[in-house]
C-alpha cells in the first residue's frame, strides 16, 4: 500500500479554479475497497504534515472559503498568504497551490 500526492493543474469543475493554478490531493493506493482506520489516520496524517509544511514554507494560510473573503477584509491580508490554502470540504481533502512555481516545490518534497 501506497500513500501518495497526486498534483494536478485545477479545471472549472473544482473550487478556488479562478484563485489557484494546481490542486494537490493525497492519494492511498491500494487494492483494497474498504477504509480501514489505520488507514484513514494516515490520509490526515498526510495532509496535516502537508499544511505545516506549507505553512512554514510560505506563511500562514487558511481554508478556502475563508480565503475567498480575504479581499473583503483588510486584517487578513496582513495575516494570510495567497500563495496556497487548503479545502476539507465533504471529506475530500486537498491543497490549492497559487502557480506553478509553488507546485513544483510542493512536488520536490512531497512525490
């Protein structure tokens, strides 16, 4: 069994296309259909190790629906980087990566 990041460029289909260039989502491959806790763990495992990462990497950054109202709201542009941002919504984990620049970095790390 594999854990993985798969990084892709976003399309139309998926939230924050219009903010971010690239999507990287962790990935269990496996032949097996079913979730088992361990398994589970470590999916979150990987995307929380991910976000410190990115955090430490490129500053603080938020979730996506808070990152949309952040040109509405002076304080979080102080705070927030627009470099990346994370969305857990509906159990379907990923990590918004801004260009291209910060999805190669994300790869040198993480694939």
């Amino acid at each position: 069994m594999n854990y993985i990041w798969i990084v892709r460029k976003t399309d139309k289909r998926m939230a924050g296309f219009n903010l971010f260039e690239f999507v990287a989502s962790p990935k269990i491959k496996t032949n097996s259909l079913y979730i088992t806790r361990d398994r589970y763990d470590k999916y979150c495992s990987m995307l929380i190790e991910a976000r410190n990462w990115c955090w430490t990497t490129w500053g603080p950054g938020c979730e996506l629906d808070i990152h949309k109202l952040k040109n509405m709201d002076n304080e979080l542009n102080k705070i927030i980087t627009d470099r990346w941002c994370w969305q857990t919504d509906y159990n379907n984990h990923k990590i918004l990566l801004k260009t291209e620049k910060e999805a190669n970095w994300f790869k040198l790390r993480w694939q």
